[in-house]
C-alpha cells in the first residue's frame, strides 16, 4: 500500500481495491512477453475474473464510505466521485467482457473452455 496518499482515510474497500488492482497490474507486467505462453495468459486472465468478481460492489460501497466518512462534499466534488465511479464500473465491465471473449476462443489445452 506504499501507493496510497497519506492524510486520506482509509476506507477499506478502496483499500482493498488498489490492493486488487496493483496486483492485477504486476501480474501482468510480470507475464513473459518474450516467450509467449497462451496458457500462461489464460491462467492469469482467469486469475483476475476470478478475483475481480466482487469489484463493483466493492468499489461503489467504497466511494458510498467515502461520502459518508468526509462529510458533506460539494456539487463539484460529487460530480466527479460520480463521473469517476461510472467511468470506472464501465472499464471493469469491459475488461470483464474481453477476459471471457479471450478465455472462450483459447484452445482446452491452454486453458480455456
């Protein structure tokens, strides 16, 4: 959790989900793009559907806690919470659309279905 802004509360959703997010993100930087293995990319694809199940509900319980926590928040502010939690729960449906389109074409043998 170095990444986390001090002075902020700590909400543990939003907590956990940097913590998901990070992981996500060095699992795939980490991944050997010099020696392709479909398997290996399946495996970490199904790693984060997997994990990222609860993501939404985590992430709009998260800001709701935020609201709560911080008091009462402008027009502004509350716009943008609101516009940054739409553009993010549409990111996570579509990333959660394309991992199931790529686990569905993979071969058995490598993983998919």
């Amino acid at each position: 959790m170095g990444g986390r802004r001090t002075g902020a509360p700590a909400i543990p959703e939003l907590v956990k989900m940097h913590d998901l997010l990070t992981g996500w993100y060095r699992d795939l930087v980490l991944l050997d793009y010099k020696n392709p293995d479909l398997a290996s990319f399946v495996r970490s694809f199904k790693s984060i559907r997997d994990e990222g199940r609860h993501t939404i509900a985590l992430s709009a319980s998260g800001i709701y806690k935020l609201r709560n926590k911080l008091g009462k928040f402008s027009q502004q502010e509350t716009n943008f919470l609101d516009e940054w939690l739409d553009g993010f729960l549409l990111s996570r449906i579509g990333t959660n659309a394309l991992i199931d389109q790529f686990i569905a074409i993979a071969s058995k043998e490598d993983g998919g279905l």
